[in-house]
C-alpha cells in the first residue's frame, strides 16, 4: 500500500501534472468573483513554472548536478588495462528502464531509450570482465513479459552468452533492486549501471543494501557543448523531460531521508 501511495503521490508532484493542476485548479476559481484574483496568480504560476522547467537551459542546469556525481567509466584503449576497481567486479548489474510491449518488434527495439543506453553499457563493460555475469532488472505488467526478460533477450542478440544472464524480475523499485542484487551477489563487487541522473539514489540504496557497488553511469542526459549558444533558451519536450527526472530524484532522495 505504501509503495502505490508513494507512486501516486510522485506523479502529482511532477513539473507536467503539478503544472496542469495549479492552471486548472486556477482556471476555476477565477469562475467564482471572490476567488479570481487568486485563481489569476495560480495560472500566472502554473504557466510560468511549467515554461521554466520546459526550458532547455533551465532543465540541463537541474539534471547536470546529479549527474556530476559519479564519472562515467572511461574509452578502453586496447593494450592497456581496464580501470582496476572496474576489473574485481563480478556481476554487472542494469537497473531496469521500462520498454514498450509491441508486437513485432526485436527486443532491442522494444527498450527505452534510457534501457538501451543502460544495457548498451553493460554490454561494452562485459567485453572487458570475460569472467562477470550479467544481473538484469525490472518487473512484468499484467500478463506481459517482465521487463527483465525483455533486457535479456536484447543482452542476447547483442552478443551476451545467455549463460552469463541472471533475472530479477520481482523488484518494484531501487530499493527492492538492491535487496534483491545483495542476495545474489553477496558481498562480491559489482558494476552498477543506470541512467546518470539516477546513479546517486541507486548508489546510496545499494550501499544501504550493503551492496559493494561501483557506479557506472550511462544515459546522459545533459550532455551540451560547454559554450552558450542560441538554442540553449529554447523550450521543447526533451527539456521538460530533462526537469522530470530531476524533480524525480530529488523527490526519491527525499523520501529516503524521511524513511
């Protein structure tokens, strides 16, 4: 119960529902002749939030702190060695991102954008630890295949031997992910890779976990040239997607301080 409170309580919290809310909610006060007034300034603020946060240099500047956290794990350059901490992992671990259940399509292709940069990762990491295994994330939906399934087979037909690939497909959230992984894994070390923007929450839950993890962010979704330009004041829907999952996290970390 308290998981779908906490779910239904993010969602209204978001920059797009939030915005909508305060607007509507606005909307009809200003109906009443006693309440306008009020009902104007919380269109006037619902509007101008949900500009700011559809702004793209606003909602890179709320992404690009969490995603500063932790640097990525770097090219390899044949003939040299792979980063030491990243050769005594035994496991890589992907968090689950969601997909897209349609018939028809390769499992590659039924991946987010965020699963596939995810997986893409493990992948490239795999290549360097011939003796890690595989640990994929995420649930199933009704009578659907669980999401884990799905990261498995795209693990496969990107070169990954299925004997390598181990399922969790029961875990709701990061914090039962990483209850999960600690029971497989023990107290081996692990590659941790998620989206950027979520490395710091699922670094702290897996070290919560007791989880001896080494963040390996992927999904970048801040990634800008250093110098200002023009375009970095326009509004689009990757911005506002941008401020979502910075408002997410944020929220996430909240939640885990009042836990």
């Amino acid at each position: 119960m308290l998981f779908f409170l906490k779910k239904f309580i993010a969602f209204w919290l978001m920059p797009l529902p939030f915005c909508v809310t305060l607007i509507g909610v606005g909307w009809w006060l200003t109906r009443s002749p006693g309440r306008a007034r009020g009902g104007r300034l919380l269109v006037a603020a619902g509007a101008v939030l949900l500009l700011f946060f559809s702004n793209n240099l606003a909602s890179i500047r709320l992404l690009r702190p969490l995603e500063s956290v932790y640097a990525p794990i770097p090219e390899f350059i044949p003939a040299e060695p792979p980063p030491a901490a990243l050769v005594a992992c035994q496991y890589v671990v992907v968090l689950g991102g969601g997909h897209a259940d349609m018939a028809g399509l390769s499992a590659v292709n039924k991946l987010s954008t965020s699963s596939l940069s995810r997986l893409t990762e493990a992948v490239r990491l795999l290549r360097e630890l011939p003796a890690a295994r595989l640990i994929v994330s995420g649930p199933a939906a009704r009578d659907h295949p669980s999401h884990a399934s799905i990261l498995a087979r795209a693990a496969e037909s990107l070169g990954v031997d299925p004997g390598r690939i181990q399922l969790i497909d029961t875990a709701r959230d990061t914090e039962d992910e990483s209850r999960a992984v600690k029971a497989i894994v023990g107290d081996a070390p692990i590659a941790l890779v998620t989206s950027a923007w979520h490395m710091p929450r699922a670094a702290a839950d897996f070290r919560a976990a007791g989880v001896n993890a080494l963040p390996c962010p992927a999904d970048f979704k801040s990634r800008t040239a250093d110098d200002f330009r023009p375009s970095d004041l326009s509004w689009d829907a990757e911005s506002l997607e941008r401020s979502t999952a910075a408002v997410h996290e944020r929220l996430g970390r909240l939640w885990m301080k009042l836990k």
